[in-house]
C-alpha cells in the first residue's frame, strides 16, 4: 500500500518528501508519491507548477490515507459508510485528522474494534418483523427465519470508538 515511499506520519512529511522530490525536479515521483497518499492528481500538478506552496493540507493526507486504506480493503456497504464517518469526523476535529495520518494507525484495525463492539451489543429483532420479511435465497422470495440478531452499534459508540482508537 505505501509501497514506494512508505506510510507518512503527517502532511508535513509529505510536503517535505515532495519538496525534496521538487528540488530534484523529479516530477514524476511527486505524481507517485500523491497517488500512493491519495492525494489528486491535479492537485499535485497544482503543486509542481507552483500555484500551491505545499503538495497536502492536514485534511487531504488524512482522507487520502482513509481512501488509499479503503480501496486495499475493498470496503463496500456499512464499512464505506464507517470510513465516510471517520473522514467526518476528521473534517470537523483537527485533532483527529492529524490522529489518522499518524504511522500504525490504519483503518483496519479501527473497523475491527467497531465490528467487534457490534458483536457485543447485538440486539434481537421483534419476531413480529422477523415474521413480515421476505428474504431472496436461490433467486426466490421466502420467509426470513428467526430469531434475528442484528449489530447494536449506534453512531454515537462508532464515534467514540474511532476518536479512541485515532488519539490514543
């Protein structure tokens, strides 16, 4: 995943490693180095040509660290909607955002502590829903069998979660 260049610990390393990377007029490793961070394109060409005085803001290197994550872990359905979460709370806490660009920090490890408190809070669902839906199995609609449990992670605990795991 940061195969080249490995995991930066903040946005200022980043635009160290870019500024020397200028320095060397070695443009295509800052295109390199911005992708493997999932940093845009345009905005490393926005660097090189010097409308920009750094390659990343705070921001940009935690949601490109969050994005490059996610596309390796070939997240989809709620474990997309948990990253977005995460980004959220990055945009809205500063501390955060610094906390998941740190080095060791990953969001594997920070969905598996809210896919494991899932397990623990799991609820049952009212046999009274359980008996009205329909499932698809084999291409064909049937009753869903009970009982039902389903995860009892609400958002508040996620963001607990995630603040816990990114900041200590």
């Amino acid at each position: 995943m940061f195969d080249r260049f490995g995991e930066f610990d903040s946005a200022e390393e980043i635009n160290q490693k870019a500024e020397a990377l200028l320095k060397a007029d070695d443009t295509e490793g800052i295109r390199a180095l911005a992708a493997e961070n999932g940093i845009d394109a345009e905005d490393a060409e926005t660097y090189i040509t010097g409308k920009e005085s750094c390659l990343a803001t705070t921001i940009m290197a935690a949601e490109g660290k969050l994005e490059v994550e996610a596309v390796d872990l070939k997240l989809e359905g709620k474990l997309i909607d948990w990253k977005n979460m995460i980004l959220e709370l990055c945009m809205n806490d500063s501390q955060i955002c610094a906390a998941v660009r740190k080095r060791g920090k990953n969001l594997c490890a920070c969905i598996s502590a809210m896919i494991s408190n899932s397990f623990e809070t799991k609820t049952r669902v009212s046999d009274k829903i359980v008996k009205v839906t329909k499932i698809k199995r084999n291409g064909e609609l049937e009753p869903l069998r009970g009982p039902l449990y389903l995860d009892g992670l609400t958002n508040a605990r996620a963001k607990q979660i995630i603040r816990d795991y990114y900041t200590r």
